[in-house]
C-alpha cells in the first residue's frame, strides 16, 4: 500500500468528452506485466467512477472483490459497483470489453436492480447468452466511437443502457424470480436498500423497522426468513465490511476509521471489530501487510 495513503484509490473513466460513459475492448497478454512495477500497478487495488461491467471474451483471470478471490474462465461478465474494492491477481492472455458508465447515464430501474446485485459474483455466459451480449457490446462501442455524430450522447447513452438491459436479464434469470418473492423477501429488500445508505449512521434494528413503518419484531422475522441472519448481524456486517476496506487499502488510523463509521466510542469500535474477525484492527491491517 502506498505510503499516505488517505483514500482508497479509484479509477477515472477515461472518457475525453466528459460524459460519463467509458467504453473499450482490449487484448492483454500475461507478458505485458513483465516487470515488477508492472505487476504491481496493474494489480493495484482500486474502486471505479462508475458502474462497471468487464465482459470476458477470451482468457481466464484471477481476481479479488472485497476480499473474495474469483477465478473467472470466458466468457464470463463481472459487474462491479462503485463502492466495490477490486484488483487483479493474474491473467491468461485475454479479451476483455470494458463499459464504465455513471449513475446520471443510467435508467432509474437499472440503478434499482445494480443495488440489489450487489454484490453480484462474475457470472459465466452460456454460448448463446455470450452472441447477444458480443453483438450488443459492438454496436454500442461503434456508437461510442462516432465522436461527431450530433446525437451522439443521447446514441451512446440509449445503446449502453440496452446492452446493460441484456446483461441484467441474464444475471436475474439465474436469480428467484420477482414474482416468487415472498412478503419477507420484500420487507428485507427495502431494509437492505436503507442499510446501504444509512450503516454509518443507523446502528440499531428499531431505527430502520421504524423508516419501514414496521415493528422491529416483523423486520427481525422477514429479515431471518429472507437471509437467516438477524437485522444486527447485517448492520454489522456491512459495518465491518467497509471497517475491513479503510484498514487494508488505506492508512488512517482506527480512531479515525471508527469515527467515519459513525462510532465516537473508538474501544467500542475496536471490541466490535476485534468480536466479528477474530483479530484486532492493528493485527488485522497488520496481518494482510506482512
């Protein structure tokens, strides 16, 4: 990790007209890392600007999201949202197409359905699936590349958009589906929506059964029947989750990570860290820096 570090590093689109929408597809070969430095910036952990989809056409790669090491084979998509920290591990000579795009780019109903995704694992395509997405991923990027087109944001923007229709298509058909979702699927859909906003500020079940108009007894239920977690193991979970994110990928102290988290008590911080990993903050920054 680099040395003052105050922010996990993230990824500008780069995207010359300003627009919000970065798109590309690349050949990467293993023999292009060849030095040190090499591999150590192309495997530099990072967030991204927007909501990003890699789309593996050739290749396997090795890669790591929030601490999950995947193993992905083409052709595969990996969809990573914004708040997600990921870097590369290894690669076999590879094809990838790469959309960015911005939450401003996005239809509404897609940013509802990211959010539920997420986190979504890399999801391998089925010949059929990888045809549609490959002809929809190649008009998009030869609508991205007529710079002087008059209408060109409003092109680029509407095919993006219909390829990330497809894409979501094939990542909820191997998920329930909505019509199937039960009364405690819902209610846990919508605490989950508030979670992902309010962790750092809402600590308690009541507090979010209260944003629900519901008692914190029925969230508990619908929350247990959905997961099989309780409302508090998910608070802190996601709690521990980012705790886990600032310590890894940046140098700020533990007081200063437990006040960002909302918590002004730092010991209480760092018996609740120490309680949900088995290891101290120190040793635990400490142990994943050795």
């Amino acid at each position: 990790m680099p040395r003052n570090q105050r922010k996990i590093p993230v990824n500008t689109m780069d995207d010359a007209f300003n627009r919000g929408i970065a798109m590309d597809r690349n050949s990467i070969k293993k023999s292009d890392f060849i030095t040190a430095i090499q591999k150590e910036a192309a495997s530099q952990p990072h967030r991204d600007e927007g909501y990003t989809f890699h789309i593996l056409e050739k290749g396997a790669v090795v890669m790591e999201i929030d601490f999950q090491t995947y193993h992905v084979s083409a052709p595969a998509v990996v969809y990573l949202h914004p708040d997600q920290v990921h870097r590369m591990h290894d690669i076999d000579d590879i094809i990838v197409c790469s959309l960015s795009i911005s939450s401003e780019n996005l239809n509404a109903a897609h940013i509802e359905i990211l959010q539920e995704l997420t986190p979504a694992v890399p999801l391998a395509l089925s010949s059929e699936a990888f045809v549609v997405v490959a002809e929809y991923f190649a008009l998009s990027l030869k609508c991205y590349r007529q710079k002087e087109n008059r209408l060109y944001h409003m092109l680029v923007k509407d095919s993006c958009n219909a390829l990330i229709t497809y894409l979501l298509s094939v990542f909820l058909n191997q998920n329930k589906p909505e019509e199937a979702f039960s009364r405690f699927d819902k209610v846990n859909k919508s605490f989950r929506k508030l979670l992902e906003r309010n962790y750092c500020s809402l600590k308690r079940p009541g507090e979010y059964a209260a944003l629900l108009h519901i008692s914190t007894a029925y969230l508990n239920e619908c929350v247990k029947n959905a997961t099989g977690l309780s409302v508090s193991q998910l608070i802190q979970d996601r709690v521990i989750l980012e705790a886990r994110r600032l310590l890894y990928h940046t140098d700020k102290s533990v007081k200063e990570i437990a006040f960002e988290l909302g918590y002004a008590d730092y010991p209480y911080f760092s018996r609740l860290f120490s309680k949900a990993t088995g290891n101290t903050a120190i040793a635990f920054r400490k142990k994943n820096h050795d």
